[in-house]
C-alpha cells in the first residue's frame, strides 16, 4: 500500500489511489503527480495514463473499463468507467488460499461473560422477546409491550429488556410457494434467539396464514408459549393474557445469570451500510481482523450481503475449506443472480447514491471493499438465508444486503451482536441484539461522535494501524457480548424495524 498525506494506493498494480481528503486543483499528490481537478475525499485519481477501454484497477482489480482516455491526475467518477461481466461461477477453486489458524491475529481476551443456553450459542442479551406470527397483531403488542415494561419488568431485576418482534410476514402470502420456506425459517428462528433464553412466547391473530405448526413443533404449541388474540373478548382481555403470560416467563428469565465462557459460545454477525470508498481501506479491514481474533479463539463470524461480493466470488471461493462449501457459496450466488434477473437488474442495482457521492464508482469497488470484514480466515460454511450455522469460525450467510433485510436474517441464524461499519453514518440499531457501528472516516465521527462507537478513520491518515482499531473492535466486542458497555444504539434505543426477506410472491 502506498500512502502519502493525500492519496491511499491500495497495490501496486492499481493505477488509481483514492484521495485521504478534498484535493484542490493543481495539489502535487506524490512526486511528478498533478491533480487536473478538484478530487472529492475518498475519490479516485488516475496515477497513470489509461486509454479508452483500459482497466481501471483498484485492489487490483479492474473496477471497470474507461469510456474515454483519462489522464493521470484526473478525477475518475462513476460515470467514466463501465462495468464488467460478473466473475464466472463454474470452474471455482475452492481451499487454495487457507490461512492456517495459527497465522490469524491472537485474541486479548478468550473468555466473555454470557447467557448460556440448553442448546446452540450463549445469549449476550437477557430478553423476553415476544414473536408474532402476522403483522395484523403488531399494534396490540406494541402497546402490550411498553405496559409489560412499565408494570413489570422493574420486578425483575436481572431481566435486561422485553422486545416486540414483529415483521411484515405471516399473511396475504403464499405460504405454500417454494421460497416461503425462508421468511417461515426466518420467524421459526427468531423465536429461538439466543438471547431469549429458550422462553417461547408467540403472538397470533388467529385467521392467519403463518399458523403455530409452521414455526414452532408440536411440543411447543401449549397454552404456555402461544396466545391468539381472537380468542380473547375486546381489548382489556387481551391485554390481560398477554401480560399474564409475560409475567410468567419474565419469572423464569429473572433466574438466568452470566458465566465465563469460551468464545466458541459466541456467534456475530458483520455487516456495512451507508458505505464509502474509505470503508474498504480503514473500517471494514480493522473489522475483519477482529473476526479473524475471534475465529482464532474459537468463536463463530457470519458475513454476508450477495450482491456485496459477488464480484469477489474467486477471492471467497479459494477461501473454502472444501468442495461442498465452495458449491454451496456458487449455489447461492446463482440464486441471487437469478433473483435479480427476474426483476429486471443485476448487482450494480445496489450502489446508493451516498455510495457514489462516498467515490464508490460502482458495485465492483463496493463488493471488494465489503469482503474486507471477513478478514482472512477460511470459511468453513455457507448458509442460506436465516439459516443456522452448525459450525464454528468464519461462516458466509446469504442474505440481501439491504441493512434491514440483513439484520433479522442474522438475527434468525443466532447472532448475538453485530458489528456494522459505515461510510456516510447511519443510526441503524436492532433490539434483539447490540449493534457497533464503525465508520471508515475521522470527519464521520467528529460529525456524529455521540452516534458512532468506534472510528477507523485514523487509519487512512496513518496515525493507527489495521491492528489497533481491529483490537479496539474486539475488545468492544467482548464487553458489549458481556454486557459491561452500550453502543450508542442501545443507549439510546434507535433500533430498526425488523423486515424479513420475503422472495415468495404476496397475494
Ligand atoms: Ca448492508
């Protein structure tokens, strides 16, 4: 990587570098290099003639091909370059770029204080979470849920919240149709979070298509664990039962505590929104080294967004640890393009346009900083959407990766905390799981410095490495799993709604 006070190159090959801050005309950026024109922060300059049709090569990659000739100094944006085909998904290598484990970064710390449970990951969270199975009951346990925290939580002390986890499904869907198999997944997950405490307790309305038998086995279908409004006569009965039943299992909740445990116990989720062209270089790389601490220490990272790396498919691709994981990340990423297809786009529909006024040029500048959070462990397992993982370590999970559609798929393959980086800022939050953001730049976080929980922009002006602001991730990891700090999310309780991915069609 070649870094002056202006301009970051990334490798040595790439004949474009991105400017560290707002470049005037005429700034000498490295000896013998001019700029022809103000460059934006985190913007691209050309280093070196490139002729029209040449490749435009970041991270060494070619982003794109140059419409016109561009000349070195010139301010490269999304308009000057077009985009190439997506990597092929036939002839994938698979397990010819395994780091071995004891080459990843040693963690600080192997131990955390969490939730632990009968079966699957530890809960970082001790939460009452009460699922619905239709959107037609959201508004009933909404109000019910402000009065269960009202009248009774303060009588459980060791009860850390109660979360509404409502969602767009469970009606006026075809329920039957192949692909309504992932949002049924989804809501069937989310009732075991992890940070419910294996308390099951599911809101119906009682005409709707997403019926108990669809999300939960029949053990569970008691009059303990479910409720169904339309058994209930008018407001002040149903309001009843549903504090009745929420008391009860708040008294079971109250008896749980912490423990030491490993950090197999521990399972997060990564994820990037809002990004720029700095999130590639700064936040999402000091992420992947925490993930790679974790994965060191034994403990589980899901990654995902499809159209984020579908250009990096070959990079993820030699990363898997056999065939069978390598096919399953080409499956999904067949899926996903198919999906896009049928409607009408490809992957390059995903850029924002913050993403571009951030110097991201297209999908292909996007996806290769994206990867940069799973950091270099290998990737032991791929899952489809809301899916649970069976493995530890670094594990790929397709979802969308739209943040609000990413986080309850997450959320329903278990993670119990998320690490979110961004480039633009966002206030994003969940209620069923802590989220850290990270942002790429030090302006973002001077900007909103009671919003954003760690700063990697310290990394593109050289004053911290990859490694520093990686550890200070992990470490903020382990106390927020621990329960021992809040992100600003929580504090403030700016937590998003929660959509599950639906690609089944609506009636
Ligand atoms: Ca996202």
């Amino acid at each position: 990587m070649l870094q002056t006070a202006q301009i970051i190159q990334i490798k040595p090959q790439d004949n474009v570098a991105v400017a560290v801050h707002d470049l005037p005309a005429g700034t000498e950026v490295c000896p013998g290099l001019v700029t022809r024109e103000p460059i934006p922060q985190a913007h691209k300059i050309a280093l070196q003639p490139i002729p029209a049709g040449g490749a435009i090569l970041r991270y060494g990659v070619a982003l794109g091909y140059a419409k016109a000739d561009i000349a070195p100094g010139s301010w490269i944006n999304e308009h000057m370059l077009d985009l190439p085909e997506s990597p092929a998904l036939t002839d994938l290598p698979y397990g010819t770029h395994l780091v071995p484990v004891e080459e990843l970064p040693r963690p600080t710390r192997t131990t955390w204080m969490g939730y632990r449970n009968k079966t699957g990951p530890a809960g970082t969270r001790n939460l009452l979470g009460i699922v619905t199975t239709v959107q037609c009951a959201a508004g009933v346990l909404k109000v019910a849920v402000e009065r269960i925290k009202r009248e009774l939580l303060p009588k459980y002390p060791h009860v850390d919240g109660v979360v509404a986890v409502t969602h767009p499904y469970g009606c006026g869907v075809a329920i039957n149709a192949p692909l309504a198999k992932i949002p049924i997944r989804a809501v069937t997950n989310l009732i075991r979070h992890p940070n419910f405490g294996g308390e099951i307790m599911v809101v119906g309305l009682g005409c709707e298509k997403l019926t108990y038998d669809r999300v939960l086995p029949p053990e569970d279908i008691t009059p303990e664990n479910v409720l169904t409004l339309q058994d209930y006569p008018g407001h002040d009965a149903m309001m009843q039962a549903i504090l009745d039943m929420a008391d009860k299992k708040l008294q079971k909740l109250e008896q749980r505590r912490r423990e030491e445990l490993p950090l197999s116990e521990l399972v997060i989720g990564m994820q990037c929104g809002g990004s720029d062209a700095f999130s590639g270089i700064t936040a999402n790389p000091s992420a992947g080294y925490a993930a790679d601490m974790l994965v060191r220490g034994g403990g589980t990272v899901l990654f995902s967004e499809v159209t984020e790396v579908r250009d990096g498919v070959p990079m993820l691709a030699a990363r898997c640890v056999d065939a069978a994981t390598r096919d399953r990340l080409a499956e999904e990423m067949q899926w996903y393009d198919d999906y896009l297809a049928a409607g009408g786009v490809d992957r390059d529909a995903n850029p924002t346009p913050g993403n571009k006024k951030g110097g991201l040029a297209n999908i292909v500048e996007k996806a290769m900083g994206s990867i940069a959070k799973s950091g270099t462990s290998p990737i032991v397992e791929v899952l489809s959407p809301a899916e649970k993982p069976t493995k530890h370590g670094l594990i790929y999970a397709a979802t969308p990766a739209s943040d609000i559609v990413c986080g309850p798929s997450q959320l329903a393959s278990g993670i119990g905390l998320q690490v979110f980086m961004t480039g633009r800022g966002t206030p994003y939050g969940l209620e069923v799981a802590p989220v850290i953001k990270v942002c790429s730049r030090t302006e973002m976080k001077q900007h909103w410095f009671d919003l954003i929980d760690i700063s990697a922009g310290e990394v593109a002006t050289g004053e911290k490495t990859i490694a520093d602001v990686g550890t200070e991730i992990f470490e903020m990891i382990l106390d927020v799993a621990s329960g021992t700090r809040q992100p600003y999310s929580d504090q403030y309780g700016f937590h998003n709604d929660l959509c599950i991915f639906n690609p089944a069609p609506i009636t």
